[in-house]
C-alpha cells in the first residue's frame, strides 16, 4: 500500500512556494535564516519507537547557513513540530499545561488537517505565516493527487 502523504509528495508541494518564502525572508523578515519541518499528527504518520523524531518526519530543511544561525532553529523547529504532531495543535495555540519538559518557548507552527508544519528562525508571526503556506500546499498537493486517481476504481492502490 502507497500513502497519499509521502516525503515526495510534500516535498513537491514544498518546492512550489519555497521560492515566495525565500523572497520573503529577502524582503519582509529579520533574518533570512529559517528552519522547516514538515511531519504530522500519530494519525497520519504513525511513529516508530525505534527512530528519533527527526528521522519521523517527511523532511527537515532550512535557509540560510547554519553557521551563520543565531541560535539551533532547526532544534527549535523541531520541537515546535514535535508539541503539534503530540497534541495536534499549532504551537500558538497550546495553553501552558500541554507542555512538556524541553519544549521549546517559542511558536510557529501549525496543524492543518492533521499536517504538521514548523518554521523557525524569524518572527514567530512569519513562522507561522511560513508553515501554514506549507501546510496548505501539501493539502493542495494531496488533493491534486486525487484529483488524477483513475475514475474506474473503488479503492486508493
């Protein structure tokens, strides 16, 4: 059986607006470092006990040089997901008593449907911004998926 939501499949959708984000950074933001993470809640993307929470998730990219990054936004994009994928929230939305010992402060991602998507690296509103672009893309990608499943069957293969 082949998911619908794959690593290819977000990937695409990501590579349709990466470039508006890019100009984004360039234009509108702070910094034009950024973190990505994309992932989802357990009832899509079942977790592996065996693998770590990075190595759960559909794909983890970034802008700019790490090098030159102010502080692990990947790290913290990463636990932005990680607090959605558990409570299927986005992170702006989580009262205090949903967190757990190292989780990050910050906020910036979103849950669309049960797609989990984490920006960090810029104002937490543009992170948010950044993810619900994401989200929306890869939902847009899915349905256009479906949209040329063959008409003559009954059941997804």
């Amino acid at each position: 059986m082949q998911d619908i939501l794959t690593a290819g499949l977000a990937t695409d959708a990501y590579g349709t607006i990466r470039k508006h984000i890019e100009t984004c950074l360039k234009t509108l933001t702070k910094r034009q470092h950024l973190a990505v993470v994309v992932t989802a809640t357990e009832t899509i993307n079942p977790r592996d006990p065996e693998k770590s929470f990075k190595d759960s998730c559909y794909f983890v990219t970034g802008f700019g040089n790490k090098n030159d990054w102010e502080h692990d936004y990947e790290k913290i994009a990463l636990s932005k997901a990680s607090k959605s994928a558990r409570t299927g929230r986005g992170s702006a939305e989580l009262p205090p008593h949903y967190l757990l010992d190292g989780d990050t402060v910050y906020w910036g991602s979103v849950v669309l449907d049960d797609i989990v998507v984490a920006c960090s690296g810029v104002e937490p509103y543009y992170d948010e911004m950044f993810s619900m672009w994401i989200a929306a893309a890869i939902k847009a990608e899915a349905k256009r998926y479906m949209d040329k499943y063959p008409k003559d069957r009954d059941f997804i293969e």
